[in-house]
C-alpha cells in the first residue's frame, strides 16, 4: 500500500493511498475528525471516519490536477499513466490550489522559511518558451506546482523585485498565462472582459496583461493566496466540480456536469452569505450571457474558505476566467450549461430565462428587476470600454445580447 500524507493548512488531516491495482482512497485522520474545530476538505467529503473510495474522493482529488493534453504530456514527462492522479499528485501536490498540499511521507512538511528561486525576465522567457512541452514545469527539481484547468499556466512568485518560482511546498502569488496559439488576442479578451465584470460590480480576480519577450501573458493575482506578516497565508477553496464531487472530465452540463439549478443549490447549501452569492452567481450567468462565454462550466465557479474567529466563513470565490469565445467564430455556439431548456444562445426566448429564474429560485419580480438593474450598469459602462479591436468586437456581441434580451423584458 502506497501512502501520501493530506495537509490543510501546514496541518496533517488525512492520507490517500494506492493498493496494488491502482485503487487510491482518501481517510481522514482521527485525529481530525474528534477535533471540535475541524472541518471538511471539501463540500464533497463531509468528516467522517469511514475512507473515501476512489470513485468518491476523485472529484475533488483529480479536480487539484490539470487536464487533457497538458495532463498527458506531464504524465510521459515524468513517466507514469496519463489517468493515474495519485502518481501526479505525488509530483504535483506541494502546491495546489486552495490550502492543501500534498507530500510523501518522507517530505513531511515542517514549519519553514518559504523558499523562492528569483528568475531573470531572460529566463522567465525561457520558462515560456518551454512551457509547451514541459507544462507547470512537471519534473522540475523542488519545483512541485498543480494547477487545475487545460491552458498552459504556470504558478509564480511576484513583488516589486520581479518574479520567482516557489520551491517545494512554497506558496505563488501569481498565475501567468502565456497567449494561446489559434486564439489571437485571447489575453485582453480576457483583460477585457474581467475588468468590465469588475467595473459593473461583480467580484473578480485581478488581472493584466504582461510581456516577457515575445510572450504575451495574462498575470492573475491569486486570491486564495493573501500576505500575513512578511510571509502568505493559503486561503482555502473549492471549485463548484470538486464541491459536488464531480471529476474534470465531466465539467459540462451536457456530459453529466453541474447544471445551474446545482450550481445555485451549492451557494444556497454551503454560503456563510447566501443572499449576496446568489445574486453575484445570478448577475455572473447575465454577464456570462452578454459576453458570450460558453466556457462557463463548473469548474469556472469556485468557493473560497475565509478564516473568521476560530471557524472558516464560506463564500463564491470571485470570478475568472471570463473570455468571450464568442469572438472566436470556430469555437461551439453552444454554453457550458443550459439556461431554461437551451444550449445555445440563440434560441432562447422569455419563456427560457424565466425557468431558469423559477429553477434557481428567484422569483419572477425579483429576477426581473436584478435583470434589469444589471443591464442598466452595463449600458452606462460601454461607450468608454473598448481600446483594442478585440475590445470592440466583445462590445459589439454585448451591444446585440443587450439589445435582445431588454426587448423581451420590455415588450
């Protein structure tokens, strides 16, 4: 039997481990659980004695881990089966998203300086430059980075003294995505589209765009990541997959992903501040809509754990990762999950958007004045928001989706 020792927050909770066909399971310690102040790793895996099979802990354990073709050319990098999560997590884990890590037993984590290697803007270039075939620099020596998602993306640390990259179990500060090929000017889409949902009110990452080089990137600030003293504290989150226990690579509603209705069902359950998250996921779906991101699937929504007295306030972690695919005419039409009875956006009609208010369970009033009111912020943002071609062609598809769904409202 294989073991790997769980953290959440530099304390032990837990152990996953691998039987001899490949099985891993997940088992809180009980020490944690017979602990008054303790709390679940995950939305999906209440405390309890008994361990988490596979089939049940691989939501949110496979759900810290990248995907599709970046996860398969980690796994030939570093020698091991494309599916198996708990060999790459065993590589990956040191710093994970969220406040858990992930080590051997041997590399049991002690409290310690945080350690960073400075890197010049000429070998951060270099890092980009190999980014493609070595993603999160997987096989790195005391580089141990997991980053969730199918983007190249690599964890940094940044201050006023450059960037750097965390070492063993260290905490970054910073994601950075370098433009995607096939996707021209997909880093101020999505500069673009964050900084309007932050201007009409919605909670967002913090984001801009960098240069290194020939790289074009988008620079995230972690928001699960916040100073304490001279050093980071690890702030706890989930994404809405993980917290329904649903593995990555059924993220879409249309293959057995989290529906609206679930999605909202979710923040109403788990939220410290209901009332508030409800509406921020409501306005993120109008936004979303306006936009046109279909990529707004579940692991695009996340819960983000904050420490508050002795126990920890849940709340819907701001919102990222909102593009506009809709300016990318080859990319599906079709959103990530159904508004009313429809994928695309195209068809819907009144009758669609008021089921999706009776499903989430605002009522009709209250869903239409929420509606409008956000319309309204929208309209007043516009006329000064574009600065690029790609800015404009993102203001156009929202000048149009504005257009048609204020007429349904008001006619």
């Amino acid at each position: 039997m294989k073991t790997l020792i769980v953290y959440f927050h530099s304390q032990r909770i837990g152990t996953l481990t691998q039987d001899s066909i490949g099985k891993y399971a997940f088992q809180y310690d009980s020490e944690w659980t017979s602990d008054p102040s303790a709390h679940p790793l995950s939305q999906s895996l209440p405390l309890r004695e008994e361990a988490y099979e596979e089939k049940e802990c691989a939501g949110y354990f496979g759900g810290l881990l990248p995907e599709d073709f970046n996860r398969d050319l980690i796994a030939r990098n570093i020698g091991i089966t494309a599916g198996n999560d708990y060999a790459m997590l065993k590589v990956l884990g040191g710093e994970c998203a969220g406040a858990v890590t992930i080590l051997d037993p041997e590399q049991e984590i002690t409290i310690r300086e945080h350690s960073y290697h400075p890197v010049s803007q000429e070998e951060l270039e270099t890092i980009l430059d190999t980014l493609p075939h070595k993603p999160l620099l997987a096989g790195e020596a005391e580089v141990r980075l997991s980053l969730a998602g199918a983007q190249n993306k690599l964890a940094v640390y940044h201050d006023k003294n450059g960037f750097a990259l965390p070492l063993h179990e260290s905490p970054s500060t910073h994601i950075l995505k370098p433009q995607v090929k096939g996707f021209p000017g997909l880093v101020e889409n999505e500069v673009y589209c964050m900084q309007l949902a932050r201007k009409a009110g919605l909670p967002v990452a913090t984001v801009e765009a960098v240069q290194t080089g020939p790289h074009r990137c988008l620079m995230i600030e972690r928001y699960d990541r916040v100073g304490e003293g001279s050093g980071l504290r690890r702030l706890h989150q989930e994404d809405f997959c993980q917290a329904m226990g649903i593995v990555s690579r059924y993220k879409y509603q249309n293959e057995g992903g989290p529906t609206l209705e679930q999605c909202f069902q979710l923040a109403r359950k788990s939220s410290s501040r209901p009332a508030k998250d409800l509406i921020t996921l409501f306005e993120a779906v109008l936004f979303n809509y306006l936009i046109g991101n279909n990529d707004a699937h579940g692991k695009n929504f996340s819960l983000i754990y904050r420490p508050s007295d002795d126990q920890l306030r849940i709340e819907l972690a701001p919102l990222y990762d909102l593009v506009s695919t809709a300016a990318y005419p080859d990319l599906s039409p079709r959103m990530a999950m159904k508004i009313g009875s429809k994928y695309n956006p195209a068809d819907l009609r009144l009758r669609h958007w008021e089921a999706f208010w009776k499903t989430v369970g605002f009522s009709p009033k209250q869903a239409l004045g929420q509606t409008q009111n956000f319309l309204e912020r929208i309209d007043q943002l516009l006329p000064d928001s574009a600065t690029c071609e790609m800015d404009e062609k993102i203001q156009a598809t929202i000048q149009k989706r504005h257009l048609i769904l204020t007429r349904m409202l008001t006619t």
